[in-house]
C-alpha cells in the first residue's frame, strides 16, 4: 500500500467482516474514520470541506472539497510500527483507513 490507499473501504461500505489482514511494515501513519461517522456523513447533504492530500485521494476522484474537507475533519491519526496489525481477516470491519505516510 502507498499513501492515499485505502484498508477496509469494502467492509465500512458493505458492512462484511474484513478478506485480508494489514500490518505495517515500516513506521506508518494511518487516519481512521468509523463506519458509524462515515455513513453520518455519507448521507448528510454533502460533506463540508477540503484537505489537500484527502482531496487528492484517488478514492475520493469527482468529490467536492467541500465533500474531502468533512471527511477529513472526522479522521483521527494513528500510528503503527513496524509488524503492527491494521486489520485483520475475518475481524469486523468497521473501519476505514486512508494510508498517508
């Protein structure tokens, strides 16, 4: 994965248990958004506003930045370490991560 990937989009939008386990392999940035706030968002008319490297999210391609900028107010950063679990297959997928460092 490089940044801007993305982990469990499949499992936050379809609500099915992850297919694959992620660890990080050197120090890692991730920001996580729950499948609660991104379906809050999802269905609030549009999403409010724009974060450089959000918008620039192959996934988010055709968003507004008003739409980028809302997502990224609710993602939180976390940190991972080498051999560190991000996801693992078969755990409930109720999270999304965009993959930034």
């Amino acid at each position: 994965f490089t940044p801007g990937s993305l982990v469990g989009e499949l499992g936050v939008l379809q609500q099915c248990r992850r297919g694959v386990t992620v660890r990080a392999t050197e120090p890692s940035t991730l920001w996580r958004i729950t499948h609660h706030d991104f379906h809050r968002i999802k269905h609030q008319a549009k999403m409010r506003s724009v974060v450089h490297w959000v918008a620039g999210l192959p996934a988010l391609k055709g968003a507004s930045e008003e739409d980028a900028q809302c997502l990224a107010s609710l993602c939180h950063p976390l940190a991972f370490l080498p051999g560190c679990c991000i996801a693992k297959q078969g755990s409930r997928c109720d999270r999304l991560f965009f993959i930034c460092v």
